[in-house]
C-alpha cells in the first residue's frame, strides 16, 4: 500500500483537524479500498493469554548517532525554537507512536486523547534530540516498536499498529467508519492488548522484562508529554503559574481538613 | 586616582569600550554575590570601582522567562548537558561545563565544578536559602578539634548580617533554635505559610524531638527598593524578573551603578593578577573575549571574587620572583581545603498524601519549611559518631507536571490517569545538606598541561570524602527513613552512604580555596578578606570561608563582602592603601 493511503500523525494536528482528516479519509474511497488489504477479522487469530505469547527477540538495532547540534548553553529562554533539532521519525514510526500513546492514554469523557494533546509530537522532538539520555530512549523505544510488530505477527497481525488505524481519539465520531471496518478494529484492539498485557502490568515473566522496560519508559514519556500540556495539566489539577497579589494563601480549608484526618490516623500532633 | 597616574604600571591596551580616561579606586573580579556587595558597599563609601566579569551581560528583567511553562520549552524543559537544571535555568554559558574552559581531576578523584559566564554569576539561579552561621559554626576546631576556626567571634559579624540581611531581603522567622541565631527585630520579612506535605513532615518530626521551621530565603514577601514582592509563581532557579529572589542583577549591581562611581566590563576573563618587583599587586591582566587579547589594567587595589576555586586559579596563576608558588601562597594554602557540602537524598510516596485536596502549592518555589541540625547537644555529649551537622530540605508539593514522572504506573489506558493523580504532590524526599570538614585529600591546583581557550592553565581537582561526611550521611538516611515512616510510608531499602553521597561539588557550596585564618602560616587572607602577602589585594568569595557550615554559604559571602569592603574603604580614605 502506498504511504499517500494511510493515516498519518501530523505535528499540527489539532482535534479539530484529526476529525476532518478522518471525515475526509472516510468520505472518500480510501477506507473501503484499504480494508481489502487487511485480512478479515474473522480470518485473525484468536487473540491468546499473555502467558501463552511466546517473546520474541530483542530487536538488535544499529542506529546511525545523530550529531546535531543542541539548543547550546545561552538558548533564548522566551521564544521556544520552531525546531530545535531535525525531527527524525518516519511517518510510520510516528503513526505507530500516535497510536501506541492512544492505547496508553484514550480519550474518555472530558480527557483528550495523547494524540490529541501533540504527545507524538512531543515524542518525535524528544527521540531526535542529540543529547545521551535521548538518544538512549531513541534506540529505546525503536526497538520496542520492532518487537511489538514481531509480537503483533504471532497474532495473524502484519504489524502491531496499522497506520490506518487511525488514533483512538478519533473513533467514536460521527465520522466512524463503516461497521465492518469498526469490527476489524476492535479485533486488532483485542489482539494489542493481548500483546501489552505481557509487558505493561505489575508483574512480567522474565522473557518479557526488556520489552517491559521499554513500555514503562514509552508510557513515562507519554504521561509525561500528556500531562506538561497546559490542558493536561489542568486536568490533572495543577493550580499554580499564576501570580498572586499579596500573601501566599497556604493550603485551603479542605486541604488542612484531609491533613488532620490523616494525622490523626497516623497517630501525629499538627503542628502549626 | 586614575589609570594614568599609575606612571608606573604598564600602559594598558584599553579595548575600545573602555574609557582610557576611567578612574577607579579598586578594581573587583567577579559579579556574583562577593564581588557585587563588594562594589555596592564601596561606591556607597564613595569609592569608584571598576568590575570585570568573564561572562556577558544580562539583565533577568529582559530575559527571564517568567510564566513559561515546561510544555513550551524543548524537551519538556528537561535538563540536558546543555542546560543541567533545565531549559529555564537562568545560568548563562555554563553549568558543569563551560564550552572551551574544561577542568580536570586527578586520577581517582571525581569532582564537579559549577560555573557561571554572565553578570551576576551564580547569583541568578542560586536556592536563595540564606541562613545564618551561628556562634558555633565559627569555632568548630575550639569544640572538637578538627579544620580550623575562623578569626573573629560571631559577634563580631552579627552586625553585618543584620545589615546585609536588611539589605537582600530575607523572609523567616526568630525560631529560638540554637542553629539558627536570631535577627533584630524588622529585619526578616514573614514567610510564607507551610504547604500540606511540610506539615505532614513537621508532625512526623515533633514526634522525635525534631523541629520544622521557616526556611530563611532571599525572597521578598514585601516590596524593598525597586524590588517586587514575590507574586509565588515561576521558579526562582530561572531568575526573577520582578526582583523578588535576590539576585545582584536586579539589587546590588543597579544600585552601585546608580550612584555613578560604577564601570563594568563583561566578557573580560582574568588570566593574572600583576605585582611589580617588589611583589606588591599593580593591577591585572584579562583575555578580552570578543577578540581573546589580553588587556593590563592597573589598580590600586584588587578585589578577587570570582568563585572560590577560580579566584585561587588565578592566584596560581599569578606566580612571580617574588611569589613562586602563586601569589598571596606563601603558606601553601591557595587550593587547599577545598569544601563542599554533603548532599544525599531520599524519599518515598506517602500514601497520607495520595488524593488529597487540590489547591495552589507554587509558594515561594522552595521550601517553606525545612529541618534545621537539631544535634548540637547530643555531639557535645558524644552521642554522635561524627563531628558536624547537617540539615534537611523537604521536596513534596503539587508541582507543575515536567519531563519526568516518578510515579510507579501499571497498565495503560484510562486507569492511568487515576494513577497519577493519585500519586500528584505525595511523594516527599529529605535532601540533606551537610557540613564537610576539610581534609588533606581535597584540593585544587593548576593542571601542568591542561589550557583553556584563552591559553590559560585550568584548575586540577583532587577529591576524596572522609568518613565524618560518610557517617553523618548514614545518620541523616537512616533518619530520613525514621520520618517516612513516621508518616506512614514504607520507603525502599537505604543504600550504602558511599552510594548516596552527593560528588564533590555537585551541591554548588564549594569554598575554603583561600582561607582566611588568624595567621599568615596558616591561612591566606585576614579576618578582612586582605591577603597577608600583599595588602593592595582582598579575596571576597567563598574562597576565604574557613570552614564549611551546612547552612548554604550565599549569605556569608554577602556578609563577608560588605564588612570587608567597609574595612577597605576605610582603609583607602585613611591613607594606609
């Protein structure tokens, strides 16, 4: 299939354009044509217990190092950089990224999808940049989404993220796809979840830990990203940032209420 | 006196920006905490200074990036070699490294050296924690025989503290508390209420006899000057462009410049301080960096403080006829005991935090409370295995969310987000910050090969810790542990003092490189900072600190500074220089 046929994450895709881009996608004779290259749902396995998925190899990659220059040691500190580094992701690691961080954190009621809060984006500046510790989660996280594709084939799946699949945030519009393509993408769901739930719970059999390891520091990234964003941050309830004429009011009656009930179960005297 | 009539000091090569007419008294390396108070407190005597500074200009009004958030800086604004503390962190060209001015360490020995290259120095990203040393800090070697004492009593500084906290603008408390001397009455600005985790904290330690109080911080909580009032938002480490953290950019520096007796020149790195035959100092010489020529300047007199280990390079590399181990080193003890401060943290998620009630935790950005050494008493009965004290920053807050997460996630999809709010502002960490005792495996000296760009000789570390640091770095884990406990935490197993040390350097607070003492055998400046080998020369950083208390050293070098540059004035207007 030809890269102009599948859904891409782009870096200033607001909500509002992923929704258009999957009107767009869906109202035209793409989609339908696209299903023809995936097998059909019922021809998918059936997705298997984490505990029966055999692990597949570490991906060894060699990655060339990148050797662009920083953002150096006097940055102006008021006007972010358009592009402090060459992005290096291709489209499809993009897109499988975009959608991984959808699995990680889906819309739901009044939360955004990763995607839609520019994660990818975020995750694209943060693997090209070409300092150590990023070059370190670039080889990372490359190699998970290798090992994820290998893991996903043992699944009947050609690879673990379907570029057309678009992100998660973006399904339950009025702009859904037709019925059949919506079951396809529920199977290949079932069949995702099949292979994180191998490598993104508490307790990970020890073929599995690299990949494990990689996921944990993925989903550290996408929390990361998700939660920076002025609207995640809101969401999660960050108050602060804003300037406060005259004294700084301390904790508010609720917050000292919930403190002295904790002391008291601890067994502490308040201290004011 | 002006530069002309020293007929015989080398004509200087001003550089274009340079006036060749400038008058000055004394001329001052450096524009961090020392050299500042030094030029304010001189031009307010009506002294005229002029002030060299290797780095650039900068002004935190202009460039501070006040209300930027980690989502609009690169890379979550997380630290990069480029940027250690983050993208924000106000320090200019510096940090662990300075491009093309490296240092080194001798085999077997770690050490890391904190620099800044921009007026102001380090003064613009510093934790403003200002405490006071205390009556005992100053006679450490009198109470149990170990490094040195300093040549005057705590009364003897007590005054100058008073003005200098006056002057920089402290907000704290008078706790009573035998670490922590009081102020006169007016003189500290109220602290800002303790947020939720450091009450938490504060009953865990009443519990064990251990106190939490106000931190001191230079941070306005009054308007002072043509300074601000903290508004308790943005992080002072990215300077401040109100004025409220103090830093000498936006205080000492516009003030001395105000009264018109004031020249700076930036981007002037000094390689030498120059002596004529007879060994007495006759002015300096610097690289020029826009064009990396030198320039002589003459001088009167020579203020050092360019930090603590870079005012010592330069004294070493100032050798002559008349002083051959380094100027003002007769007694060897340029880069000797060289002290940092202990530093070892650890934390833990307390789960009396998780959840709780939201609301805005920014304050001040540091700590409100913190722990000051309540082991005075059990050291002077013996009941500690080692000689000095430590304190503890507290670390908790609902702080805006960043690059990193600490949270221990599971899974993935929405659950997650029940996770991390569950964990948002409950987790608290004890940073401690401890006193160091010199010792003969801790010093600096001039690389024999090594250079820097200018082709100057860069300083050599050597490092080892002793095991009063390590053993008061076991105590403070292991009581760490006893208060997350306390709260209700189940931390994870201590690791060994040797792993939870800080390196040398890493906690910013080195000093003692040029210490002063009561005689000149032993130490190498006065009481007033003034070199015994030469009386036309003061060192005003750290490197004259003679021994290390934990209590963060900012505050003293401003105090040192300006009781040293009154003692020069007077010199000066008495003739005697």
């Amino acid at each position: 299939m030809s890269k102009s046929d599948t859904f891409y994450y782009q870096h200033s895709l607001s909500r509002r354009d992923s929704l258009k881009l999957f009107a767009a996608l869906a109202s035209s004779s793409l989609l339908p044509t696209l299903t023809g290259c995936e097998p059909a749902a019922t021809q998918m396995v059936a997705p298997v217990a984490a505990s029966s998925l055999v692990a597949p190899p570490w991906p060894q990659l060699t990655l060339t190092p990148l050797h662009s220059a920083g953002y150096g040691k006097d940055p102006n500190l008021l006007i972010k950089p358009a592009a402090p580094w060459p992005l290096t992701l291709t489209a499809a690691q993009l897109a499988s990224l975009a959608l991984l961080a959808d699995l990680i954190l889906p819309r739901q009621g009044e939360w955004p999808a990763a995607s839609e809060l520019a994660v990818p984006t975020v995750l694209d500046e943060w693997v090209s940049a070409p300092y150590p510790n990023q070059q370190q989660d670039r080889l990372m996280l490359l190699s998970l989404l290798g090992w994820l594709d290998a893991a996903a084939q043992q699944q009947g799946l050609r690879q673990f993220t379907d570029p057309r699949q678009v992100a998660v945030g973006t399904t339950s519009t009025s702009a859904e796809p037709a019925n059949k393509s919506a079951a396809v993408q529920s199977t290949r769901f079932a069949l995702q979840r099949t292979v994180l739930d191998a490598i993104a719970g508490p307790t990970v059999a020890a073929e599995f830990r690299q990949a494990a390891q990689a996921f944990d520091r993925l989903r550290q990234l996408v929390v990361a990203a998700y939660y920076c964003h002025e609207t995640g941050s809101k969401l999660l309830g960050y108050q602060g940032n804003t300037a406060i004429a005259g004294d700084y009011p301390g904790p508010t009656a609720a917050a000292y209420q919930h403190l002295n009930a904790q002391l008291s179960k601890l067994g502490l005297t308040a201290v004011t | 006196m002006s530069a002309q009539s020293l007929t015989n000091a080398p004509k200087p090569e001003l550089t274009a920006d340079l006036d060749a007419d400038l008058n000055y008294d004394v001329l001052v390396v450096g524009s961090g905490a020392g050299g500042a108070m030094a030029a304010y407190e001189l031009t307010r005597q009506g002294q005229r200074v002029l002030l060299l500074e290797a780095g650039r200009d900068y002004d935190p009004k202009k460039e501070t990036p006040m209300f930027r958030r980690n989502s609009d800086a690169p890379l979550m604004g997380a630290a990069t070699p480029d940027k250690d503390f983050g993208f924000y962190d106000a320090t200019v060209d510096g940090g662990w490294q300075v491009p093309n001015e490296p240092y080194t360490a001798a085999a077997g020995s770690e050490f890391m050296w904190w620099r800044a290259r921009m007026l102001g120095g380090r003064t613009n990203h510093w934790g403003r924690y200002a405490l006071r040393f205390s009556p005992h800090d100053f006679k450490g070697k009198s109470r149990d025989g170990l490094g040195a004492d300093w040549p005057f009593e705590y009364d003897d500084i007590a005054p100058w503290y008073d003005k200098t906290e006056l002057l920089v603008g402290i907000c704290g408390t008078n706790t009573g508390l035998d670490d922590m001397p009081p102020s006169p009455d007016g003189v500290l600005q109220p602290p800002p209420k303790a947020r939720i985790p450091e009450l938490l904290v504060a009953a865990a330690a009443k519990k064990h006899g251990i106190t939490a109080v106000p931190m001191h911080r230079a941070v306005l909580t009054r308007p002072k000057d043509q300074r601000a009032a903290c508004f308790y938002a943005t992080s002072c480490g990215y300077g401040c462009s109100i004025g409220a953290a103090f830093q000498t950019t936006t205080s000492l520096l516009p003030m001395a410049l105000a009264t018109g007796l004031l020249t700076i020149k930036t981007n002037a790195m000094v390689k030498s301080v120059d002596t004529d035959d007879g060994g007495k100092v006759t002015g300096v010489t610097f690289i020029d960096k826009t064009n990396g020529l030198p320039v002589q300047l003459p001088a009167r007199v020579v203020i050092l403080a360019a930090s603590a280990c870079e005012s010592a390079r330069i004294l070493l590399n100032s050798a002559s006829n008349k002083h051959p181990r380094g100027l003002a080193n007769s007694s060897g003890q340029v880069g000797k005991n060289l002290m940092d401060s202990t530093g070892a943290n650890f934390g833990a998620y307390v789960p009396a935090l998780m959840d709780r009630p939201l609301y805005n935790e920014d304050g001040h950005t540091a700590n409100h409370l913190f722990i000051p050494w309540w082991g005075h008493q059990l050291q002077a009965e013996k009941k500690l295995d080692f000689p000095r004290g430590y304190h503890f920053e507290l670390g908790g807050r609902f702080t805006e969310p960043g690059a990193y997460t600490s949270a221990p996630l599971q899974g993935y999809g929405h659950d997650l987000r029940r996770q991390v709010r569950q964990h948002y502002g409950a987790y608290v960490s004890f940073a401690l910050r401890g006193e160091m005792l010199p010792n003969e495996h801790c010093y600096m000296e001039l690389d024999p090969l090594v250079k820097d760009k200018w082709g100057i000789p860069v300083a050599r570390f050597h490092w080892r810790w002793s095991e009063h640091e390590l053993k008061q770095v076991a105590h403070g884990l292991a009581t760490a542990k006893l208060l997350l406990e306390t709260m209700g935490a189940t931390p994870g197993p201590l690791p060994s003092p040797e792993q939870a040390i800080l390196k040398g350097g890493q906690v910013i607070h080195e000093v003692g490189t040029t210490r002063m003492g009561a005689s000149a055998a032993d130490s190498v400046t006065n009481q007033w900072g003034q070199t015994w080998d030469c009386d036309n020369l003061f060192v005003m950083d750290g490197g004259v600190f003679a021994s290390n208390p934990h209590k963060n050293c900012t505050l003293t070098i401003l105090t040192l500074a300006m009781r040293n540059s009154d003692y020069l004035a007077r010199q000066l207007r008495e003739g005697r220089l």
